[in-house]
C-alpha cells in the first residue's frame, strides 16, 4: 500500500468518518484482522501515565487502583520497568520512540527519531484516522504524535486531540467558531451544515458508498458537538486534565474504533507542592482507566480483540520534600522502576513479571503485535509477555 499523504483537516476528519460508519471496516474498505497472524488483537491503547507515578501509590497500594489492580490479575504485571530518563518530555518521548532520549524537562520540539506511531502508520499503511494521540499537557506533548526523522515524519504521524477536546493547532478556528451547542435551533442547525461543508460533500454521488459516506459524517458531527457540549468540558477539579485525554480516548476507541491510540497523561505533577493532590490524582486516573475497560469489556467488537498497556515514565523520590511533597531527583529505585500492565487477548493472563526490563522496550512490543518494526528502537520485546 502506498504512504498516506500529509493530511489536511478535511482529509482527517473524513478519514474518522469513515472509520465510524464503517464499524469493522478500516476506512479503505479492508476488514479488520488481527494484527499479525495467529494473534487476536486488533487495536492497541498505550496509557503512559507522565507526571511521574511512584510503584508505592500504585502497586504497593492497592486499595488505591481497583481498575489497574484488575487490569493485572486479567493481564501481565511487570514490577521492575527501568525508566530511561528523569524529565517529564524525555521519559514520555522515550516510551514511544524505544530510545533513551536525553531531552530536558523544558525542551519543546520534535526530537530527530521516528515514534510508534509512525513505524505502525508507515508499515501497515493506516491512515491518520487509525492512529490518534490524546493528551493531557498541552502543546509540549503534541510532539509525541511524529518525529523529524527523514524515512517518517509528519505524515505518518498520529492525529492529536489535546485534554480539553481541542483539535491539535489546525483544528483551533474551526473548533472554536462552533463554540458549545445544545439541542440544535435553527443558528446551530446553520453551524452543522458548516461543518458538512467543511468535511465536504463529495462528488454528488448516490451510490451505496456515498450514502455510507454521508451517514459516517454525520456520526463525525455528533460525536465532535457532543465532546463540546456536554463530554469532556463537564470533568473538572484535580486531575481534570488526565480524566478528559483518558475520556477522549475511551470515545474515540467507541466510536470510531482506530487501530492504535496513545494516551499521555500529566497531572501528577502537582505531587511537588502536594502529596494529597498527587494521590488523588492516582485515585482518579484509575478511575478513569477502569472506565475505560469496562467500555472496552461491554463492547462486543472490541472486547476480545483490544489491548491495552498502561506504565508511569518513571516513579519519584523515596521521601517527601520540605513541602510535603514528591520531586523527581534523587535517584532511588522508587524513581528509576516502575509497574506496568499489559492487558489483552494476545498476553499472559494473571502472570507477574519481577526480572529487569525497561520502558523503552514498549515500543518495540507494541510494533511486534501489529507487525511493524520499531527499526531504529534500542528497546527490545518485553520478555514473558505473550501467551
């Protein structure tokens, strides 16, 4: 199959109307299969829980994360994943490159090696409307959707929605201009035929494709009105952030059903000033992750057929600053390890993994499930996941 061309609003917008309406139908008219003969798992959803998340207030309290102690039990649990950097855009940047990155805490640009999202895009010829990225910390994080490498780049990137249920920067006017509709009056009624207008009409045609097409644009517009209106702006308070990237993600991956979604958390951060705040922002995003697989379990295309990963970029001190609180400096293993989760029909099931493995291996696991190779990764293939 040919690379997809960089993509434009319109292109994107399409692309996931047609992914909706087309159910279990990739959008150019192939069935979905597994990703890789013999294996059952068809879609993937990476959670890197960014913000730094200590082992202690997850994995060593259970009490606190119902949803990723279950996510285990179901599942693969690696209790020593070593970390490859210790700045929140390095360590996450890591993960989905599978390469130690040496970028600072402050750095905000694309780095130079190509993501996951672009090896699984560029080898399995998916369009932008199979692989998106959902994220909770602004523009800084939209890097991770492509690098800059000159066999990837932009337009093999993932489609990026940021935690608010803003479209990435070309999506702003647009988005903007609909503003937060309710029940349609005849003003609001004008704004969705704008935004027919802006998905386009097509050639006039009256074929069964194009009736599909139209059909799938109208799911785009309700589906976009709604996240407005009534869908991630309601999520407020601590961790409000993190709960409405997770939110989006569990919507998109109903609706419209893509072949890879990553999830780029960050509110736990704020356990510098505060390890109350920090806790119930854990508390909160297993919540939200257990929410997210009860979508996943109630859904009878998805539930045999989805996996999902979920690990910190790395862990925080062994003890509390002057402030009450939790930095990221002092190089304990309660910040250089971590837990993570496999979960899926593809890994071991109840299976807890304590030899060493690093979270630069992610990606090359990920890339192994679907096919693809993560070629330039210095990771390798998380050992014991796969049943």
């Amino acid at each position: 199959m040919n690379p997809t061309p960089p993509f434009s609003r319109r292109d994107v917008l399409r692309g996931a109307a047609l992914a909706g309406a087309a159910g279990m139908v990739h959008p150019l008219g192939h069935a979905f299969a597994p990703l890789r003969p013999g294996l059952k798992t068809e879609r993937v959803v990476l959670i890197v829980m960014a913000g730094g998340v200590r082992s202690r207030e997850t994995f060593g309290s259970p009490n606190q994360i119902p949803g990723l102690v279950r996510m285990a039990r179901e599942g693969t649990l690696y209790t020593r994943l070593r970390t490859a950097n210790l700045g929140h855009f390095g360590a996450s940047m890591s993960i989905v490159t599978g390469i130690s990155e040496a970028r600072g805490i402050r750095d905000n640009s694309r780095g130079p090696d190509p993501t996951l999202f672009e090896y699984v895009r560029k080898d399995l010829g998916l369009s932008a409307s199979d692989v998106w990225v959902t994220t909770a910390g602004g523009a800084q994080q939209v890097n991770y959707a492509y690098g800059l490498h000159p066999d990837y780049g932009s337009k093999f990137g993932a489609t990026t929605l940021d935690g608010d249920g803003i479209f990435n920067e070309e999506f702003k006017s647009t988005v903007k201009r609909f503003g937060v509709p309710r029940p349609l009056d005849e003003a609001q009624a004008k704004q969705v035929a704008d935004l027919r207008r802006i998905l386009g009409s097509g050639s006039g045609r009256t074929s069964k494709a194009a009736l599909k097409e139209a059909e799938a644009r109208a799911r785009v517009e309700k589906y976009i009105l709604s996240e407005l209106g009534k869908g991630v702006t309601e999520l407020r308070g601590a961790g409000s952030g993190d709960a409405k990237a997770l939110r989006l993600a569990r919507n998109l991956l109903s609706v419209f059903k893509p072949k890879l979604i990553g999830v780029v958390l960050q509110d736990a951060d704020v356990a510098h000033g505060s390890f109350n705040g920090y806790s119930e922002v854990v508390r909160r995003n297993d919540a939200a992750i257990g929410e997210l697989l009860d979508a996943i379990r109630g859904d009878e295309t998805l539930r045999d057929s989805t996996a999902v990963i979920a690990l910190p970029e790395f862990g925080r001190d062994a003890d509390l600053n002057a402030r009450r609180g939790l930095d990221h400096g002092d190089g304990s293993d309660d910040l250089r390890f971590v837990h993570g989760v496999l979960w899926g029909p593809d890994f071991r099931k109840g299976r807890v993994i304590k030899d060493d493995q690093r979270t630069i291996d992610v990606t090359p696991t990920i890339a192994s499930l679907f096919g693809a190779k993560a070629k330039h990764s210095k990771g390798s293939i998380l050992k014991g996941a796969f049943a």
